[in-house]
C-alpha cells in the first residue's frame, strides 16, 4: 500500500510538470529520424543526424530524433510519430524497410523514407545510393596501396548495400591487381567496437594490409587497430573519416547523407514530393569518393591517373561493374 | 491502521521517492534537456495519452509481467532463476516456430493456441534442465540459468540465419506471422494485445495460489526456509522447488510465446533487448508479490515508453531510463533498510 503512495507522489510530481506538449499540433513542418545506432559513430548515423540538423536550420523544422535496437522498437516509434502528426519519418537503413511498409498505410498523412532499400508504396519512398562506383573506386586505391596483396573488407552485418559495396570494392582491387586476396568479415553488429578492433586484428593477423570498413560505430575499433599496428591503412565510408585517423586512412566512401536528407525534405515540404526509389549516385556527387590529403604520398601518379581515368568515365555515366567475382 | 502510524509509514517511502525524484532532476539537468519539456515527455508519453498508454507503456510492459511472475515464482520457492531471458527466448522461438508451420494448415486460433502451448512447454524443457542439474548434482541453478542464456541467444541467432530465416534470405529474422496467426488487439487501433490480460489474469492467479492454496503455502515455506520445512512437516522440498523451478521457466517460455505473436510476429536475434533482466529487478521492486508485480511491470514499461518519447522530444539518451529503474530499486531496498532500523530500535 504505501508502495503505490510512492508511485502515485511520483505520478503526481510529473502531472504538475507535464501538460504542455502538443499544444503545437498540426502547423509546424515536423521531420523525424530513427536510427539503427548512436550518433555518435562518425559514420552513417552521425551524418543522417547532421542531415536532421541541417533540414532543421534551413528548412526551420521542428526535429526528432530515437535510437531504436529491434524491429519491434522500428515499428513502434513510426507509429508515434505517425499518430503524433509528423509529416517525414526517416528510417535510417535498409532495415527499417519491412517496418516502414506495414505501418505506413495506416498514416497516410505522414511521409516514411528508408535510408536504402527499394520500398515504395503512396507514402512511402527509398533512398538508394549507388555505392558501388566509389567501391570501386577505394578497390583500385587500396590494391595500389598494399604490399601484401591481401586486403580485407570489414563489415556491421550482411545487408544487402552493403554487401554490394565490398562486391565492388573487391572488382576494383581486382582491376588493379587480379591476383590479389580480398577477405571479407562481417562483425554481427553494428555498435560493438572491441569486437571490431579484434575481428581488424585477425585480419591483420592473416596478412591484411588495407581494411575497408563499413561497421559504423563497431568500425571505429578498425581504426584503432589499424592505429596500433605498422602499415595498415583503412577505408572509411559512409561519411568523411578521413579526421577519425588521418594517419592511417586512404580515403572514404562518402554518401552526402544531409544533401540527400534535405532534398527529400524540401520536396516533402513544397508538398512536390512524389513516392519513388530516390536514387543518387556519382552524377549527383551524393556518393563519392574522398582521398586523404594526409596520405597521399602513398599513392603513385601512375595509381592517381588511373583512378581518375575511371571516375572520368563514371561522371559521364559510362561506368558499368566488370562481370565475374 | 491509526493515522500516526500510516504517517510514519508513509514517511520513508516519501522520502525516498523525492529523494529518487531529485536525482533524476539532476542527471536530466546535467544531460543537456530542457526539464520542463522532458518531463512533458515522460508523462505524455507513458501514462498521459491514451495512445501512449495502450501502444507503448502496457505493449512493454506485458513481457515485463509475465517474466516478473515467472521470477517471483522461483524466488519465492528458493530457487535462483536467473534464466528467465534464456526461457523466453526458447518459448519464443519455439512459440514462434510452430505458428509460423502451422498457420497455414490450422485455423487461426488453434494455431496460436498450438504456438502458445508450445511457447510454455519449451521454456518448461529450458528451466527443466537446470533443474534437474539442481536437483540431481546440486549445480547452482544462478550458473546453470545463466549459462543456459547464451545457449538459448546463440541458438536463436542460428534458427534466423539458418533454417528459420525468412524466404528471400536477406534479413536475420524469421519470416512474417500471417494475421490469423497473431494475438487479437484489445482496442481498435492500439498496439496492446490480448496478452496484457493474460498476464494480470496470470498475476491474480498466482497471488491466490500463494495466499490461499496448500500448494502456495508449500512453496512458500520452502521459500522461506527448506530445511525447516522439511523436518517440520510432510513437504518434500526437493520436489517442491523442481516442480516451481519448470513452472517459472514455463511462464517465461509462454511470455515468449506471447511476445511474437503479439508484438513482433517474426522471430529474429534480439527479440528480448533484456526483458529477463529487467524481470528480476521487477519481481524485486515488488518484493516477490504477484498482484505488486502487475503495478511494477506497468512502472517500468511506462518509464521505458517514457524514456522513448524524452529520446524523440527533448533528446533525452535513452539510457536515462535504465538510471530511473536502478534508482527505483535502490529506493526500495532504502525503504526496507529505513523499516528495518526501525524494528529493530522499537521494543
């Protein structure tokens, strides 16, 4: 009995505090994100949250963002901000997609977009990145970088994308240097960066001299390992990392996330915003690739010419995968 | 009860609580957040909307409940089940299994009467297990549980990239529950589910069980003190904490059972962000009563809806909700250290 007296002090205390939100219903221009993971990775979620702030600034929306773990949080929380009125709800992967498409129908007035995947239904709409060309292109730097002509591709988990992208990267090592190994992990998460430090370890262990990562926070363990070991150099992606260890990374696989995010938003918000696979690729100089000033006496010219060669043919969209594994 | 006394009574638990209140005033304050609109947040989200309250707080909590029954079933019978995670994940996996084999050949309530059913008795076999290394070669069922944890997320995480994943193969998880085989919605429009009611039904029964049955009585004595209640009487205590020991497990199997085919309707490797964690410290913050846990489990639930709604409004990190829930059970143990005292200085 005086157990519920505590709770009910407890409830009361909030009553007096509480009773003032969505008093700013309906007027506003609200955009919401979820992300798989913090923010504070310095990779895919750290620049969708720049995105966020940025539709904030120039788009003056009203912004909010969650972290969500499981499937059953994704649905919940595009149903909270679906009752609660938002008009763009980002689900930041490809992950969100099966989410997205169940609850999207039941709030129509509220936009979904997956960061990834090629959902598309009345409100709901994809992001999709050609990864592959800046792959390719990291394939061909980091097989003219290594000495021991084994490279590795370290990835979060086997999503597609990202599959897809070490697919690429893996094509352009082998432009470059057909016999090279190319070794690819995946660390199971995306948030864990002990276990992505031991798994860029085993790697190096193998004879990896260049690692390309896409782990996001788990990630960040490859550059520390990369940091405590001689002459082993990474590849970030997703967003610039080439100021996470700038001794110790070639370049990054860049997808300008906030013009990506804004572009979307400013449709949604002109009220033009028509349900597609939005596609982005080299053309639109949403996803490219970065070099490290800081490294880049590594590079030969003969390497510099022929990466430029090929992105010269990428920009006039002449640039197609070569076949086979 | 004389005024004076509810009054020193009350003393304690009010002073904890403001204590608990100022402290999460604070570390509000200290992470960054407007107070006023946190505070907002916390409430509208948990227990001050309607929505918030049939498709947030009571959806969370419903896992919470059940495995805090579960909990306080082995506890109260002496037995240190610490696997209550491990249980749900194989009632959930189990459960999740069957629906999804036979909700195409079964009409839908059979089918999930079938999934259900299943759920209880594989978190059954799951506890059973340690039980019978209890029971057998005494192995510490706090080890033994725990272990089988692991044994149960590591199979889990085998079922969904192996023979359990879905048909295009892409995502870790099972493939999608068709409708016939979910739980039905108690409200038009909300998320919560008929399970919530199964678990406070299941709160009831169990705090009638202990209140006014032989069998209640039985295990509350082993509980209490085995050995006495061996010598003293016709209990055999053995078989008392076994049997509890499987029941508990069962629970939390059919809390598992009921997790997929009411919320999640797919099977994949975090089905359980900790819920057989946070149970123990539910079935405590109770202290081991059925009827309390049901108020407990609500608690948490509202505060992790809560914390999700100051995430989403005021960038509150989520994390503030697990500092909420471990300064509740400090306050509970203060107050029972406060009573305590008290006892001991009265005559």
């Amino acid at each position: 009995m005086t157990k519920s007296l505590g709770f009910l002090l407890g409830t009361m205390a909030l009553m007096i505090f509480g009773g003032c939100a969505g008093s700013e219903r309906g007027v506003a221009f609200r955009v919401a994100l979820l992300t798989p993971g913090p923010i504070t990775d310095q990779s895919w979620n750290s620049a969708a949250y720049a995105g966020l702030m940025r539709i904030k600034d120039s788009l003056g929306a009203q912004v909010s963002h969650i972290q969500t773990k499981t499937p059953a949080e994704f649905d919940e929380n595009f149903r909270q901000y679906g009752a609660s009125g938002y008009s763009l709800v980002f689900g930041h992967g490809f992950e969100f997609q099966e989410a997205a498409a169940r609850v999207s129908p039941e709030y129509p007035n509220t936009i979904y977009v997956t960061t990834g995947g090629i959902s598309m239904g009345k409100n709901l709409a994809s992001m999709s990145f050609s990864f592959d060309e800046p792959s390719f292109l990291a394939g061909m730097i980091a097989a003219s970088v290594s000495k021991s002509d084994i490279v590795g591709c370290l990835g979060g988990t086997e999503l597609p994308p990202v599959k897809a992208s070490f697919l690429a990267f893996r094509a352009g090592v082998h432009a470059v240097k057909p016999r090279a190994t190319v070794i690819t992990a995946f660390i199971g998460n995306w948030d864990d960066a002990a276990a992505g430090k031991e798994q860029a370890l085993a790697q190096i262990g193998r004879g990896v001299d260049v690692i390309f990562q896409n782990a996001d926070a788990a990630g960040l363990g490859v550059f520390q390992a990369a940091r405590d070991s001689k002459s082993v150099y990474v590849v970030g992606s997703n967003s610039n990392q080439n100021e996470v260890a700038p001794r110790v990374t070639l370049g990054s696989v860049v997808i300008d996330l906030p013009h990506a995010f804004i572009t979307v938003a400013r449709e949604v918000k002109a009220k033009t915003f028509q349900a597609r696979v939005i596609q982005f690729n080299t053309r639109s100089a949403v996803v490219r690739w970065v070099p490290n000033p800081a490294t880049a006496s590594l590079l030969s010219a003969r390497a510099i010419s022929m990466v430029d060669s090929v992105r010269a043919t990428m920009l006039a969209g002449h640039f197609s995968l070569p076949a086979g594994r | 009860m004389s005024r004076a006394r509810a009054w020193r009574e009350a003393l304690p638990v009010g002073a904890v609580a403001g204590a608990l209140l100022l402290v999460a005033v604070v570390v509000l304050v200290s992470a960054g957040a407007d107070l006023r609109t946190a505070l907002s947040a916390l409430w509208i989200g948990s227990l001050g909307s309607r929505y918030a309250l049939l498709s947030a707080t009571l959806v969370r909590a419903t896992p919470l409940i059940l495995l805090g029954l579960s909990v306080t079933l082995a506890f109260r019978a002496g037995v240190l089940n610490i696997g209550a995670e491990g249980q749900f994940i194989a009632g959930a996996s189990a459960g999740g299994a069957v629906a999804l084999a036979t909700a195409a050949v079964l009409p839908g309530p059979v089918s999930l009467l079938v999934a259900l059913t299943t759920g209880v008795v594989a978190g059954g076999v799951w506890a059973a297990v340690a039980a019978e290394l209890r029971r057998r070669f005494g192995v510490l069922e706090v080890i033994s549980t725990l272990m089988l944890n692991f044994i149960a997320l590591y199979g889990v995480s085998y079922l969904v990239h192996g023979p359990l994943q879905e048909p295009t193969h892409v995502y870790p998880q099972s493939a999608t529950l068709p409708m016939v085989a979910r739980l039905p919605f108690v409200f038009d429009g909300q998320r919560l589910h008929v399970g919530f009611i199964l678990a406070v039904l299941l709160g009831l029964a169990l705090w009638y069980v202990f209140a006014r049955t032989a069998a209640g009585f039985r295990i509350r004595i082993t509980g209490a003190g085995a050995a006495a209640a061996a010598s003293a009487g016709a209990v055999d205590t053995a078989r008392v904490s076994f049997l509890a020991f499987i029941a508990s497990g069962a629970i939390a199997g059919g809390a598992g059972a009921v997790e997929v085919t009411g919320v999640t309707y797919t099977l994949f490797e975090r089905i359980s962000p900790g819920y057989g964690y946070s149970a123990i410290a539910v079935a405590l913050l109770a202290r081991l009563h059925p009827v309390a846990v049901i108020g407990a489990g609500v608690f948490f639930g509202a505060l992790e809806a809560g914390a999700a709604a100051m995430q989403r409004d005021a960038g509150v990190p989520s994390q503030f909700a697990s500092i909420l829930e471990a300064l509740a059970i400090l306050g509970v143990l203060a107050v029972d250290r406060l009573r305590a005292r008290r006892q001991e200085a009265a005559p």
